[in-house]
C-alpha cells in the first residue's frame, strides 16, 4: 500500500527579504518520515481551492505549534494573548470540523491542542503566568531549563499505548493553555500546578483524535519513548483510515 498523506498546518513568519515564508519544524518532517505518512503541508496562504484540494487527499491531520489563538475564537478580549493569526485560526478550526466528521485522526500539538479545544468549544488561559498564578515557567521565551517538568497521567484510552498511567517528564514551550475543557474532549494528563497537558476525544463517530500540549517533534529521542509512540500510535490510525480508503474528501 502506497504511504497515505497528512495534512500539517503551519505558520507563516515575515522574513528578511520581505517576503512571507511558510515554516514547518524539522522535527515534524522526521517523526511522519519515520512512521512512513507523506506530510501535505497547509497554510494560510493557500487559496481554498487549493487547500481543499490537499486536504482532501489527506488521511490524518496534524495541528502544529504556533501563535496563539485570537481570544476572540472563545469569547474574550485580548488580555495577556500574543501574536495571533484570524486567519490560520479560521483554517484550522475550520479543518478540524472537516477531519471529525469525515472522520480521519487528528493529533493536535501545543497551540494545536489548544486550538482543537477551542474549536469543540473551550476557552484558555490567556497568560499562564498572570491568568492561572501557575508555579511553573511554562514559557518558550523563558529559561529553557525551567520548561521542563513532569506530567501526571491518569485514565487514558486513547493514549494509553503512548504513556503509562502515572508520573513522566517532558518539555512544555508555551504561555497559554486549556481553561474550559471542551465538553467533548477528556483530560488524560496535567502538569503539577493542574494545567490540562493531553486531551482525549471519545466520540463514537470520529477517528483517533488527541492532543497534547508539550512538543513531542522535539525531543523524539527522550528516554521513555513517549514522543515517538505517539506519532506511532497516530500513524496506525491514519493507516487504518487509508486502508479502508477513508479521506478528508
């Protein structure tokens, strides 16, 4: 069987040469290539046509990290909230739709877990540090060692082949995160000052959806195997979809 395509979202950037530029993490790239998916990268500087057209090719769908999402997705006004992007919020959540009622699997990372919240009805901590008085410098553009921190997971199913129930440790690179849980989605695991870290979503009618909230592109050699099983355990699903000829389309 040929390799089934995912649809990866990604950020655009300014550049120096005052043009925009498309930019995907390296470590996305190797964890599809390792797991044998062919990624079909989509932006916001797609017209829709084209857009459609990848994405209906597309088997699973990865959420990746990025901006924050615009506080006016879940109700709020800006207070604490960064950089934004209306319009790659609009592509995604507008995707995430798309991919839970075809259904395909989605796996949703950092802003994505956030986003994918936001999408199914959930709202977030603006600022961690000035929002939820966490104790924990979640913050990407703090001192990196303070970024990492261990997890408490309880409960998965979903994710149970990714990580054990208990106590495990990864790298956390953001400053906003999940408030109001969606009604649909579960907590599986938390920091310790009780920030939402993975998400499940246990609807009968879609596929193989989760979220967590650390970086797992980015340290796909820790120690435990957590990150890579997780893109493991995501391709066995976008395979199953694609076997049984299931696309976004």
């Amino acid at each position: 069987m040929n390799a089934p395509f995912v649809a990866l979202t990604a950020p655009v950037r300014d550049s120096d040469i005052g043009m925009p530029r498309v930019m995907v993490e390296a470590g996305y790239l190797r964890a599809l290539g390792e797991t044998g998916l062919l990624p079909l990268i989509l932006s916001p500087l797609d017209d829709p046509p084209t857009r459609d057209s990848l994405f209906a090719l597309s088997s699973g769908l990865i959420l990746s990290g990025g901006e924050d999402v615009d506080p006016a997705r879940y109700g709020e006004s800006p207070d604490g909230a960064r950089t934004v992007s209306p319009e790659r919020d609009a592509m995604e959540i507008d995707l995430v739709h798309r991919a839970i009622d075809r259904p395909i699997p989605v796996l949703a990372i950092c802003r994505g877990v956030q986003l994918l919240n936001v999408a199914l009805g959930g709202t977030l901590y603006q600022d961690l540090e000035t929002k939820m008085g966490t104790g924990i410098d979640h913050d990407r553009f703090k001192e990196f060692a303070g970024q990492i921190h261990a997890i408490h997971s309880e409960g998965a199913q979903l994710l149970r082949e990714v990580f054990p129930a208990g106590d495990f440790v990864q790298n956390s690179a953001h400053h906003q995160g999940i408030h109001e849980l969606a009604p649909t989605l579960t907590a599986v695991a938390w920091a310790p000052d009780g920030l939402v870290e993975a998400v499940e979503l246990r609807d009968s009618g879609a596929a193989w959806t989760a979220g967590v909230q650390w970086h797992p592109e980015r340290k796909l050699g820790d120690a435990s195997g957590t990150n890579r099983r997780l893109f493991r355990r995501f391709a066995e699903a976008v395979r199953a979809c694609a076997a049984e000829g299931r696309r976004a389309e």
